[in-house]
C-alpha cells in the first residue's frame, strides 16, 4: 500500500490495472482521477445483483452494483465502507469487473451475476475480495442468518451464534463459497476489516456520515511488440 492506495496482491494477469482507495483518498477526487487512465464509470448501487457491460452502455449506467469492461482503459468503479468490494479478470486479460457486494446483494447473486456477465470460463477467472466488515464485527439478525441459511444449510458455518437472534457473520466467507460454487478457485484477500481499522477505512457501521473507498479497475493498453 502506498499514496492512500491499495494494490491488488492477486493471481489476475498483469493487463488488468486496478486500486482500492483507503481514507486517504477522497472519492471521488483529484488524487483519484490522476491515478486512472480516464473517468470511472460511476454506478448508481442499489445493494441489488444487476450487472452491467459499460461498453454497451449508450447513456448514464441503469441502477446496478457491478460492472465489467472489455475496452482499454476504461475504468469500472464500485464503492464501499463495510460491503465487499470483489474483483474480477479473466486468464487472457481480455476482461475485467468489479462487484459492490453487501449481505443483500451478496445473497441474491451479484458475484454469480458478474461471471455471467464476463462469459469467461469460471475456471478461467481469479478473484480479489478486498476490504470489508469482518468476521468479528458483523452482528446480524435472523433476516441475514435465513438469506443465507433457509435453503442451504451449509451456509451456517459462516455465522457464529453471538446471543439469541443474534450471530457474527464472515461476508468474505460467504463471498467465497459462492465463487467456488461457480467455478472460481483463484480467490485471494479478504483479510482486512473496516470496521476495526479506523485509521485506513471508512465504516458505516463504525460512523453513520461516513465516505466511502472505491475499487477501481481497468485493462492496459495492449503494447506491440
């Protein structure tokens, strides 16, 4: 990490260019804009699991909180403060998006959406689950509990029972069953908390005025050679 940014430590290919902003960084802001290679495309996030290819795109971007790109430098963006923001490129470099997944996005499939959306093999696909809420820090109710548990019992081992009607759940956790679910086995991060380190991330649950970070992500010009 260095200048209010943190660099993806993944197993992406070395086309696919992408940042995660700390609290240093205002979002958006200049310190941003001067890191990328044009304007990210802002996404109006809805916590939902609609997935959108910016290319395509003939106006301002619909509701949606992922996005993916097969242009050159053309900057996919989402933005958190205690949801999951999870990266995503293909083998060849030909294909890069980014997921805002909070427990409500997350359990009705945005990063299944995602994938779709690349139409890249699964096994093909790495996988980045950068800073969010942790492990410990996540108190939720039986709303989240049964999202997730209702009809897979195998969800359970992400939620540690806390008091009655009460459990701590591991959203990186669930993050990464479902991709493995799909196909995806080249899964790496998920190892920061927001909510604990006040001094690098924003947290909603830890300050309700919150800002946010922001994932950004692009693919490189192709050089000749």
């Amino acid at each position: 990490m260095g200048d209010g940014f943190i660099v993806p430590q993944w197993q992406g290919p070395a086309r696919i260019r992408a940042l995660f902003t700390t609290r240093a960084i205002d979002v958006p802001g200049e310190r941003l804009r001067a890191a990328l290679p044009s304007e990210p495309v802002w996404l109006t996030q809805v916590h939902g699991n609609a997935c959108i290819e910016v290319d395509r795109l003939q106006r301002a971007p619909t509701p949606a909180d992922a996005a993916v790109t097969r242009r050159a430098d053309v900057v996919v963006t989402v933005r958190t403060a205690d949801c999951l923001p999870v990266l995503f490129g293909d083998r060849a470099g030909t294909v890069v998006g980014v997921a805002h997944a909070g427990w409500r996005g997350l359990a009705a499939g945005v990063l299944e959406a995602t994938i779709d959306t690349m139409g890249a093999a699964p096994h093909d696909i790495a996988a980045w689950i950068g800073p969010a809420i942790g492990p410990e820090r996540f108190e939720v109710g039986a709303d989240v509990f049964d999202a997730y548990c209702a009809n897979d019992a195998s969800c359970a081992v992400h939620f540690k029972p806390l008091r009655e009607g009460k459990w701590l759940a591991d959203l990186a956790g669930l993050a990464r069953q479902r991709l493995v679910r799909e196909g995806v086995t080249r899964i790496d991060g998920g190892a920061w908390c927001t909510h604990t380190d006040a001094e690098r991330f924003h947290s909603f649950r830890r300050e309700k005025g919150t800002g946010r970070m922001a994932l950004v992500a692009w693919l490189e010009e192709e050089r000749a050679r």
